[in-house]
C-alpha cells in the first residue's frame, strides 16, 4: 500500500469538477487575462511613427502601468510593431480595443477585429548613445550602427529622433562620425550595383528657390551617353524638392527593379528616395528635420553621400550655392562644407566634384512643384522666354558633370551641354525617361491665383530668397502640387505702379489668403529703391 503525504490535497480525480462561472468574464475582464485587446484601423496619418491608441479604462493600460507616451510592444501572430501610445477619454476606441494609426497598421499587416498582444517593450540599447552625444560625447562607428540600426527597426519615438538630429546639429558631428554616419546608414539598406566604371550623379545642397537644375541636368548627361540612376528627396525646408517637381511630370515612386529597368533603357531617371531602401535611414531623419526646420552639414553630408552609394554612384557633382539668403551664406562656409563632402567621400569609396555656386538671388519663375516644372520644360524645350538663369546654371553644372567623362576634356562640358540642349536631344531623352517611368503628364494648374503688384516706382533691388519661399509654402506647397509663387520681376529691373511682381498660386481660398497676409506684413520681400 503506498503512503500518502499528510499535507497532500487528494488526488486529482477525486477534486469535484468547477463549477462553470455565474457571469461570464467582460471582454474587457478576457483582455485584461491575456493583455490581448481587439485591434481597429483608425485612419489617422501619423507618418511614419506608429501610435496605438488605448482608452484611458482599458484594463491592459492600467494593469501594464502604460502612460500617454509610453513605448508599447504591439504583436500581432508573427508581426509586431513598437509603437508610441496615445491616450483617449472619448468614444474613438473602447476599453476592450487597441487602435492603430496607418503605419502601425500596415507594418503589423493587420484585420479588423483581429487579437494583438500588448507588453512594455525591451530596453533599447542604443538610446544609451542618444544620452551620450546629447551630452556632448562622440560615437564611434559600432555606435552609430547600432544608432540607425535600430532607428530603421522603428525601436525609436520621435522625441528620441528629434533629439538625435537636434544633438548632431547643436553638437556637430566630427569629421570621423560623419564617415561611420554615411556608413551606417548604407549598411542597413539595399545598394544597386551597375557594373560600370563610371556612374554618375548631382545634388544639389538647397537653400536657393527655385534652382531645380537636376531634371535638366539628368536629362543632358543621359542624352550625352552617361549612366545617371538620380534618386531624389522630397522638400525638407523649401516649397519643393526634385521629387516632388518630377512627380508632376511622372510618377516617381518606383521599385528598384522598375530602376533597374528605366536607367538600363534610358539611361538615367529621376526618381522619389523614399520609394526604394537605399538609405532608409535617411528619410526618417529627413522627416524630423523638415519638422524642426535644421540641416545641419554632418548630417547632409551623410544623408547626400549615403543615398548616393547606395544608388551605385562613382562620381558625384555637388552644388553649393552661397548667398546672403541662402543655407550657406558665407563663402569660407561653403568651401569647408564642400571639403567635407569631397573628404567623406573620399573615405566611402565616391570621387565627389564639389562647386560652389551663386546663391544671391532665385532661380527661374516658379517656386512650388508644378511651377517649377513648368520653368524646366521651358529651359529642355527652349522656349524664348524661358527663365534664362535657370538654363545658364543648368548649363554650367550639366557641363561639369560631362567632364566627369574622361572622354570630355576639361572646359569643353559647358559647349557639349548647349549642343545637347540646342539640338533638342536634351528634351528627347526627358520625355523617353518619363515615358519609362510611367507617362508624360502636364504639370496641374492651381485654381486660385492672385497678383501682388508694385505700390510705386522702383528698381528692385533684392528679392528674399527665404521669405518668398515662406510664402509659396504658406500658400501650400509642396503638398498642394500646383501651389507656390510665380514671380514676375528680377533683380535690376525698373518697375512702376501696378507692374505685377509675384503671383501666388493656391488650391484653397485659405491658403490663399494666409499666404497673401503673411506676404503684406514682409516690407523687404521684394525691396523696391527709389530711382535717382
């Protein structure tokens, strides 16, 4: 006979059966048991964050001690997200329910009513790197790695984001950070390769109106026989970027094997970034500084070099426009900022051709997606009255980058670029490389438009680059494609009572009329001197 332990329970099948619950549990009450809620899509555009949004009751929020702005592990089967949490005392979401924004949506590929599991995240070690340059310290190549390793993962909020940019602008980024920057951000990003010795590209720095030469510059060097694969960016403080002026042309968001296939056709393109990982790192730092309005040099230098290796780049031309009102204003500045890139590139394995550029005053008519497109076609279709600064500059940088080709001798670029555009080849090969990016199209044309004319007789005497860019964003641009500012004067010219000066371009009667009041309260937007 076997003994039986005195403190034992009887054995299990003599325990009665439980009795079945009285009331059955909440889903609320099942939730709160398995920290798992019902999801819901909400519809709210966050970018590229991802926010859940928790009722303040929801059993899981108060069990898990998750606040208004706590990081959340979101899962979802085999998919899940961190996401930053929003807090709601209305009725958008009940206790019961976990709802996503758009991004945090996508990422999980989630179903309506489906489970998620919720739980405070793991620590994320990289943010220890974040408190060390906010303090002042440097990081190392491993650091930054884990840096933008962990960014691209989405393990960062936009408050750890917004600090990292604010810390490198503040602090500035030595020259070997910048380097292990680069670096980083092609490590953790696909990279295309064309097998040639000689893939060309050109950017431009920003910070002039208007002074969208890439589109014309692709199109001359491509016409000329070299291989230009141009992945751009869309506006970070300007009211348009050559992404955003292209897409009014053709569509811009193309997968690398549509790349592929248009830049081995035509041989180049011009494309949006974002659309491909090249650099994703890039554009969700790009995104943090539009919102804090910073560019600072490390981090353009890094976020420029590191697009174009990716891009499969071997020689880049870099344009620097220095001008009272431009981002670089001081010449010395400017010289350094080039330096740096030409070192940076050195150490990433890209010969860089760095120039520096007249910056005093803006490029063309049209400051705004449409508008400046419609100033490129006129330069590629040589219209008589197209902006003729616009097609100089064009020139001068096409031509340096032709020189990029051993076959080109030094100083010969600029009159093998005016045969190309004269000749028409030019506006050939942009309409081909649309057509391969998916059709030609018009750029749109804004519904509402006003005039702003001169008060009195004067020679103008300065346009401010910045302010008539603030004007042309406040009237929508480049969000509103066809929004921005058309302007009618230049530099030297006399004008007289009621002479048009600028038009501003809008798609809202809002916009509109935000625009054109913050344009009145600008006594130096277009400066008028009174004639001798």
């Amino acid at each position: 006979m076997t003994a039986l332990d005195p403190t034992a329970g009887p054995p299990a099948a003599a325990q009665p059966a439980a009795a079945p619950p009285a009331v059955a549990p909440s889903p609320a009450a099942q939730a709160a048991a398995g920290a798992a809620l019902r999801v819901r899509r909400l519809g709210i555009d966050t970018r590229q964050e991802a926010v859940v949004y928790l009722h303040r009751e929801c059993p899981v929020c108060r069990s898990e001690g998750f606040e208004a702005q706590s990081r959340v592990h979101v899962r979802l089967d085999g998919a899940s997200v961190t996401a930053t949490l929003n807090v709601v005392t209305g009725d958008l979401v009940a206790p019961g329910e976990a709802g996503l924004s758009e991004v945090a949506w996508r990422r999980l590929g989630a179903e309506e009513g489906a489970q998620v599991v919720l739980s405070h995240p793991p620590p994320v070690g990289s943010l220890a790197h974040l408190r060390k340059k906010m303090a002042g310290g440097r990081l190392g190549p491993r650091a930054m790695e884990q840096v933008i390793g962990d960014v691209v993962r989405g393990l960062w909020s936009d408050m750890h984001l917004s600090a990292f940019v604010a810390a490198c602008a503040g602090g500035g980024l030595d020259f070997d950070e910048v380097v292990s920057l680069s670096e980083a951000m092609v490590g953790v990003g696909e990279r295309l390769s064309w097998g040639r010795p000689l893939v060309v590209d050109k950017h431009c720095v920003g910070g002039l109106l208007g002074n969208r030469t890439t589109p014309i510059v692709v199109a001359v060097a491509a016409a000329h026989g070299l291989t230009i694969p141009k992945t751009s960016s869309r506006a970070i403080t300007s009211p348009a970027g050559t992404a955003d002026v292209m897409e009014t042309l053709a569509p811009v968001h193309l997968d690398l094997a549509r790349i592929r296939q248009v830049v081995e056709r035509e041989g180049g393109c011009v494309v949006w970034g974002g659309s491909v990982q090249l650099s994703p790192a890039d554009d969700v730092l790009i995104r943090i500084e539009r919102a804090l309005d910073v560019d600072a040099p490390g981090q353009l230098v890094a976020s420029v070099l590191s697009k174009k290796v990716a891009a499969g780049s071997t020689h880049v031309l870099i344009d620097i426009p220095q001008g009272p009102k431009a981002k670089v204003r001081d010449l010395e500045e400017a010289e350094r900022l080039g330096r740096l890139f030409q070192g940076v590139g050195r150490m990433v394995g890209v010969h860089v051709d760095a120039v520096v550029t007249d910056g005093s005053a803006p490029v063309g008519r049209g400051f705004g997606p449409a508008l400046e497109a419609r100033d490129v076609v006129a330069v590629l279709m040589n219209e008589p009255d197209a902006p003729q600064d616009l097609r100089d500059r064009s020139l001068f940088l096409a031509g340096r980058v032709l020189e990029l080709d051993p076959a080109v001798p030094r100083g010969e670029g600029l009159a093998r670029a005016r045969e190309l555009l004269r000749d028409g080849r030019a506006w050939r090969k942009l309409q081909a490389i649309c057509e391969a990016q998916g059709g030609l199209r018009a750029p749109p044309v804004a519904p509402l438009q006003h005039t702003v004319e001169a008060g009195h007789t004067g020679r103008v005497a300065e346009l401010d680059n910045r302010m008539l860019g603030r004007v042309a964003k406040l009237a929508g641009a480049p969000t509103s494609p066809s929004a921005g500012l058309e302007l009618h004067v230049r530099r030297g010219d006399v004008v007289g009572p009621g002479q048009p000066l600028f038009t501003v371009h809008a798609e809202s009667k809002g916009e509109l009329a935000y625009a054109l009041e913050f344009a009145a309260a600008q006594a130096d937007l277009v400066r008028l001197e009174e004639r001798a």
